[in-house]
C-alpha cells in the first residue's frame, strides 16, 4: 500500500509480477470478486485516499508480456499485439 499511495507524491509505480504459466500470477493480481488481488485492492486504497482532498490525475496500464509479444489488458477488443520500444 505505501508503494502505491506514493504515486500521490509523484512518483512512478509498477507492480510487476514474473514466473512460470501456472504459478498464480493472474490470480494474485486480479483475484476473485470474494477475495480481491493486488490490483483492485490497490485501486480502491488509491481512490479512497484521492478522495480525501486535492486535485489528482492518475494514468493506468496494464500489459502482459508472453512468449516476447506485449499485450494492452485494458485495450477493447481482440488482443493486439503491440511493438516493444
């Protein structure tokens, strides 16, 4: 949660989770609705604090990187496979 919370005083912040298909990256980040993972509950932590005063701008991505192509998870539609820079 401080990690998170830091980006209100500017800083940048990844959560990045790596290792092998299978091993419950997805479910620790995203989590079931009863049991929510690191990403909603960092959301939430995030906005309540917002909410207590200030102006406040937030930018959100997140990607997936598998077998060296990059996917936008937030994107609509069809995944589309995005150039590495």
């Amino acid at each position: 949660e401080p990690a998170v919370l830091s980006c209100l005083r500017g800083y940048s912040v990844c959560i990045f989770t790596y290792g092998q298909t299978g091993t419950g990256k997805t479910y620790s980040m995203e989590g079931p609705p009863e049991d929510p993972g690191i990403a909603p509950r960092a959301l939430q932590s995030l906005f309540q604090e917002m909410g207590t005063g200030g102006q406040h701008r937030v930018t959100l991505s997140m990607v997936e990187i598998y077998n060296e192509a990059v996917r936008d998870l937030l994107a609509p539609g069809p995944p589309e496979r995005l150039a590495v820079r």
